[in-house]
C-alpha cells in the first residue's frame, strides 16, 4: 500500500518545487498588475454634459442610481475602462475644468 506521508525525499522535494513554483507565479502576477479598479463616466442631458465622476468598476450601476436619487437629471450616460484612481481622478479633475458641467462643483473653477 502506499502512504503518502512516508519521509520518502522525492515526495518532499516535488512538494517544495510546486510550492517555489506556485509563489513565483503570485509575485510575478503582483509585479505585473496594478489595480485598475477606477472608471471614469460621464452624464449627459439633452446632449449636454452635466456630469463628469469616477468610480470603482464593480460599482457604476449603483453609482447611477445614487445620481437619480439625489436628483441629478440625466438621460445618457457613458464609462471607459478600468484604470488606477489616481489616473482616472487626474482626468475627472480634467475634464471637469474643460467642460464646467452643471452638476459638477468640485474642481469647477
């Protein structure tokens, strides 16, 4: 029969290589990911714009409907991809002062 759990030398040595193995994937995938978690979305009325906002990518439905909550008239509304927020706050700051949208105060100056 055969046991698993002998000290036989090779059982431990793939054990040791598998694991060597499976950490060096987890490093290299945390070295060649950021955190692209941050969309940037735009709110349009009658073709205007009146909002520009960012929020995180598995939250933009409910970030909609946060807007309609509060009030704020929009009938389009369109998202771009993932990227870090310090990126998408950058461009939201951007357009923000480009565009001056009704709804927007922050950065509107």
């Amino acid at each position: 029969m055969n046991n698993i759990y002998t000290n036989n030398p090779n059982n431990s040595n793939a054990f040791l290589k598998f694991g060597a193995i499976i950490l060096g994937a987890y490093v290299l995938n945390s070295l060649l990911t950021t955190d692209n978690d941050t969309v940037n979305y735009i709110l349009w009325n009658k073709k205007r714009i009146v909002y520009h906002g960012i929020c995180y990518a598995d939250r933009i439905d409910i970030r909609l409907n946060e807007h309609e909550l509060r009030g704020l008239i929009f009938d389009e509304y369109d998202y771009d991809h993932a990227k870090p927020r310090t990126e998408a706050q950058a461009l939201e700051q951007k357009r923000i002062q480009r565009d001056k949208p009704k709804y927007n105060v922050h950065y509107n100056y």
